[in-house]
C-alpha cells in the first residue's frame, strides 16, 4: 500500500491514486480530477441519495398514515360486532340498514320493514304509523318522558302473533346516561317488570321489559323488549314487542332480533 499523504480534512491516510478521502469525501489536494461542471464529489452524492431516499420514505410514511386515518374513520361508522357463535343471526334471515346508516339490524325473512328516511319509503311509513296505536304504544314509557321522541324505522310480521319491532330517536334522550334512564324508569309509575344495563364496547345499553297500556287496535296490552342506547345528538329507543298474552311464546325472536341492533354512527 503506497500512502504518500493524508487527508487535509480529516487526517486518515490516502492512496497516491486518490481524488477523494475514503473516509469524509473530501477532495484531496493535488488529485488528478478537479472539480468542474457535472462533477459531483462522494459527500455530495451520498447527500442526494440521502435526500431521494428521505423523500421517498416521506411519502410513504403519509400514504400509510392517510391509510389509517381513513380505515378508523371507516371503524367509526361501522359496528364493531363481538359476537359468539350462537348469537349470529340464523341462516335466511336480512340485514336491514337504515338509508342514513345510522344502525343495522336482521330481521326473519318474512318479516317487512319501513324507513322513514327512505324519500321513497316516507309516505307509505306515515300512513302506516297513523293507522294504529300499536307503533307509539311501543315506544311507551319513553314516550311519556320525551316529547320529540320521533319514530324511525318499523318492521313487523303480521301472522301470528303479529310482532313489531320500532326504532326511535329523541334528542332529550341525549342527555340521559343508560343508568339514569334505567332509574327514572324504574322510579316513575310504569310498569317495568325488568331493568338492567349491557356493558357492550360498541353498544353499551340500559334493556328493560314493559307491558304498554291497552291498544284499541290490539284489543289488549303489547309486552316489549326494550333497548335504550344514549349518546351523540340523539338517543334511540329500540323496542320489540308482542301481544302479552303471546310474549312468552316468542321472546326468543325478540330477544335474538335485540342481539343483532347495533348503531353505527352517532347521529
């Protein structure tokens, strides 16, 4: 090895054939290139590589990053099911999204169902709400503690015993937590034969089971199971119902229709 010099720079050894230090890429006095037009030395070129790779992974990490930013945004709209096995839906049955998709629900394959935010669902959901009192008397006791508690959403088999389920929103619910709701229930006089709370993390909810005030329509009195979901600008009232004297007989659907509710954004 011929070392005739050392790096001014840096001071390491140099060969006598060196135009740059080996070591900081400085250009070595007395080398046979000079700099010129077009000539880059090796600090300045690995200072360019540096600079393309840092923008490469720059744009990377942002694609990455708007990436995730939209997959949460997306997890925040859709229900985040936790389910076993045995709570799933039976085989044949719908999935029923509401036009504003608000929540989701399944429903048996018989069964029909309105949207009244659906333009084209709209008037034939007025005419039906109107035409019996079974529609509002589901909602009850709610009814009788919100008075912009609003229906939006029906479904009903009519053989028999018919069954109902509704879905209602009320603003003032909104400030009700699930355990306040669950006490002022069970503290007014109503007929509440259950009251509890679900822990659920996307659904967490007070439940009660309540037997209405006679229908006219019915000729008798609806017994339901009831959901009371709180949170964002409105809470929602989620009730299946039967005539009392069949409930017994097809809690079950009820209770597995119930099972399947689940909000997906806040409204």
């Amino acid at each position: 090895m011929n070392i005739v010099r050392r790096c001014e720079n840096c001071g390491q050894p140099a060969l006598a054939g060196d135009i740059v230090c080996w070591h900081c890429g400085r250009q070595l006095a007395g080398g046979q290139e000079e700099d010129g037009p077009g000539k880059v030395s090796v600090r300045e070129g690995w200072g360019q590589a540096s600079l393309a790779s840092l923008a490469t992974y720059g744009g990377l990490t942002l694609a990455v990053f708007v990436a995730v930013l939209w997959v949460m945004s997306a997890l925040g709209r859709r229900p985040l099911i936790q389910v076993s096995a045995g709570d799933l839906p039976a085989a044949g049955w719908q999935m029923v999204t509401d036009t504003r998709e608000t929540f989701v629900v399944f429903l048996p394959e018989e069964w029909e169902w309105l949207d009244r935010s659906n333009l084209n669902q709209a008037a034939a959901f007025d005419r039906l709400v109107a035409s019996s009192d079974v529609f509002q008397l589901a909602t009850y006791p709610f009814n009788q503690e919100a008075a912009d508690l609003e229906l939006v959403f029906v479904a009903q088999r009519t053989s028999s015993p018919p069954l109902l389920l509704v879905v209602a929103r009320s603003q003032q619910l909104s400030r009700l937590s699930r355990e306040e709701a669950a006490h002022d229930l069970q503290a007014g006089d109503y007929d509440v034969a259950t009251a509890g709370l679900v822990e659920n993390f996307d659904k967490s909810h007070a439940y009660f089971e309540v037997e209405t005030p006679a229908s006219q329509a019915l000729g008798g009195t609806l017994k339901c199971s009831q959901q009371f979901i709180p949170g964002g600008s409105a809470g929602l009232v989620v009730s299946a119902c039967a005539p009392a004297r069949r409930f017994a007989s097809v809690k079950s659907i009820l209770t597995d229709i119930l099972a399947t509710f689940q909000r997906l954004k806040l409204p």
